[in-house]
C-alpha cells in the first residue's frame, strides 16, 4: 500500500491512468445495481468514484455500499479521464479503508433536504462542507491573497497593529471594553488605522490586516461584530492617493477571481458578466450630488446626514461598477479626518459604494496633521487628550500630508459572490444574537 501514492483531489489531472489514494470523506453515493458511485470530497474538490462489484472484494463493495454519509475513509484505484464527472475525472476503485464510519443511529444531521438558516448556522462547524460555502471561503482565500499580492508589490509594509486599545477610533458608542490588569480598562479594536499612521511616518507606505470589533447593534445582512479588514496608509499623500490606490486594489482583486476562481463562482451561479464590468475608472461624485439623486429617487436624506443602506442600493443602481462619493460632512466622519480648505465644514473622504447594492466597502481619506487642528477636534469630540498623546507626537515630530483607508474583507466578498447575507463570508461569523459554535 505504501508504494500507491496519495494526490489530492485537485491533481486527478497529472495522475490519469495511475493508480492513486485519496484521503478524504463521503460526501455522496448513488447505487444502480451492481455499480456504486461513491463521490467522495478532500478539502480540493469532489471526486466521483466508480465501483464495480465484480471487479472487487465483495467485502469491500459492500461496505462501500452501506457507508454513512460524512464518513472518513481511504480510497484506491486508477484516475482516467471523464468529461461528465466533477472535475473531468473518475476513479475506478481497486481498494478502501474506513477510517471512521458515521454511525447510523446518529447520521450527518446536514442532508439535501431543505434546512432553516438558525439550523445551519447551529451547526456551522459542518456546515463550512457543503458545496456552497466551501466555494465562498475559496474565494475569501483568493481575495486575501489577492489583498496581500497587490500591497506587497507596490511598495507597502505590513505591520501589525494591537487588537487591545486604549481609546476609540470611530466613536465611543461601539466599543467592545475589556477587563485588563489591576483594574484596567482597555477596548478591542475598531481599526487599526490610528497605529497605521504611525507606522506610516516610519515606512512611507504600510498596512495591516485583521480582525477589527464593532459593538453596533444591528441585524442588517451587511453587519458583522467582528470582521476582517485591510488598512492601507502612506504619507506624503492625499485624497486622490486614496481613490487611485483603493480604485486599483478593487480591480486586482476583482480580476484575479475571475482568473483563479471561476468555478467557484459557477457553484454560487455569480452572473460573471456583471464582475467583468468592473473597471477602471470608477465614476466619481460629491456628497452633494449623490445627496440630490437621492433626493429625485425619493429618498428623505436631508444634507448633513449620513447614508443608510437603502440609499446606498439607490445610488448604486445607477452604475454597472462601485461609484466613489467625497467630501462629506465633517460631523458624520471621524474626528481624524482633514477639512476641505476651500469648505471646512466638508471632510476629504471618500466612500467606494459597490455595485449591485452591496454597500460600502471602502471608506477612507485624508488625516489632520495639524497639531492644533487635531487637538480642537479631539475636544469636540470629548475625546480624552491624553489618551492620544502618542497620537499628537505624529503631529510634533515630522507631521506631513496623509492618507488611507480601509477595506472590509467581508462585505468585498459578499459583493463578489453576490450572496444575500455577509454572514456566509466568514467560517464563523459573530452577530447580534450569534456567538456559536
């Protein structure tokens, strides 16, 4: 047995007419008579397998025959090609172990029938195996590595920053506090973006990527409590830099799942003609006029408030790719975020609305590196000084123009998989009601 080498599902290709092992579980089995066809999955794909009972210990036949769905087993024979089978290739068995046989009495409780979404998320740990999900965290897994590749080949540092903070980033009213040491208390993430400026002035160029919190108690299909997110910045540069740069970061990751995952999206039936649409240049509007079309589309949106959901599917009706929206008020953005010199009640910041009515998926722009300026908005926003003395030292020591912004994985990914609900993009996701398994 030793000598037979194991592949995984994914290489069938390279091995057609040698006998192989393949380490995996049942995921389905039909019987016509004296043919089974165990499909049996890996983790690279599913492969159909073709037993014949005369050409087979009867032993094994039968217990080929009688296996559980979900059971884990070792499983032998030759590769040859196959156009009708998943993946263009079948495996006509010679040879099995069990290795763990899923018994009766207690079965695989995920079937084909038809399942409630409390179910499915109640048994999300083996959920994640079914066609559909493993197809939406094979693109998460494209889409993170496309978010590294384009970062790490222009010119950009990852760093790391703290997941415990001192003090809030996008407002006090959505932090997650923790108890710290001898009484201390500290606060989980709601960006890493506050520590990327800092790491900025040192490297020119950085980024980090991670987990981030947010204590916001909604139930909408475009919210997490806890999410991943990408976070560029780079000194030196300004609002422009920030839609040049999140502009190309959409398009690379947009091409390179259409490169690398096209069969994942074909098992999420993703009208592919709509990703292809997306390219550069993005259209480009201020807050003052998506405000008016939102006022023609019926929407009640007055000046100076920020946007819903529902405004933000109506904006995007009106274009076949994520439209960029600037300059919005200063009192619905952060208190980092630098004044437009020509109307200082505006904020030079940018929102990326996807396409689809997907929502924001990116939101950034330009800091304050005035000292003073940073120090009034601090007191506006009652936030305590000395919380933000590290903060205030970016502005004393070498203070310059700078820019970023911050991409959820998440949401990136719903958009790309045209799902109906963001709690699919991640293994196990975390909401208002949800914190198991």
């Amino acid at each position: 047995m030793s000598a037979i080498p194991r592949i995984t599902i994914a290489e069938a290709g390279r091995h057609a007419g040698e006998t192989v092992e393949l380490a995996g579980w049942l995921y389905n089995l039909r019987k016509s008579g004296k043919i089974i066809f165990p499909q049996v999955r890996d983790g690279s794909g599913i492969m159909q397998c073709v037993c014949v009972k005369a050409q087979v210990d009867e032993a094994l036949f039968e217990t080929l025959k009688n296996l559980t769905q979900e059971s884990s087993l070792l499983i032998r024979g030759s590769i040859r090609a196959e156009p009708r089978a998943p993946g263009g290739y079948e495996l006509d068995v010679t040879g099995a172990e069990v290795v763990q046989r899923v018994p009766e009495e207690r079965p695989y409780p995920i079937t084909p029938k038809e399942h409630g979404t409390e179910f499915l998320f109640d048994h999300r740990h083996l959920h994640l195996r079914s066609r559909r999900q493993h197809a939406i965290l094979r693109v998460r897994h494209e889409v993170i590595k496309a978010i590294r590749d384009y970062f790490d080949s222009n010119g950009f540092t990852l760093v790391d920053c703290p997941i415990f903070t001192p003090a809030a980033c996008e407002g006090t009213t959505t932090l997650f506090e923790v108890d710290y040491f001898e009484d201390e208390k500290v606060f989980l993430t709601q960006s890493g973006q506050l520590y990327n400026e800092a790491t900025a002035m040192a490297f020119g160029k950085t980024y980090c990527f991670g987990p981030t919190f947010r204590a916001e108690k909604s139930k909408t299909r475009r919210h997490l409590t806890e999410f991943w997110m990408v976070e560029p910045e780079m000194a030196y540069a300004t609002l422009d830099d920030v839609k040049r740069v999140s502009e190309e970061l959409i398009c690379f990751l947009v091409s390179r799942v259409l490169e690398n995952r096209q069969a994942e999206l074909t098992v999420l039936e993703r009208d592919i003609a709509k990703l292809e649409a997306v390219k550069a240049p993005f259209p480009r509007i201020s807050y003052d006029e998506a405000v008016e079309t939102l006022r023609k589309k019926g929407s009640e949106i007055e000046w100076g408030g920020d946007f819903g959901g529902t405004d933000e599917t109506l904006l995007s009706e009106d274009y076949d790719r994520p439209v960029m929206v600037d300059r919005f008020p200063s009192q619905i953005k952060a208190f980092y975020f630098e004044p437009d010199p020509e109307r200082p009640e505006l904020a030079l910041g940018v929102d990326v609305i996807a396409s689809e009515g997907y929502g924001e998926i990116v939101g950034g722009g330009q800091r304050i590196y005035s000292l003073e300026l940073l120090e009034q908005r601090l007191r506006e926003h009652n936030l305590p000084a000395e919380a933000f003395e590290w903060y205030l030292d970016l502005r004393r020591f070498g203070g310059v123009p700078h820019a970023g912004f911050g991409m959820g994985v998440e949401r990136a990914v719903a958009w790309l998989c045209g799902l109906d609900h963001i709690r699919e993009t991640i293994a196990f996701p975390r909401m208002l009601y949800r914190t198991r398994p």
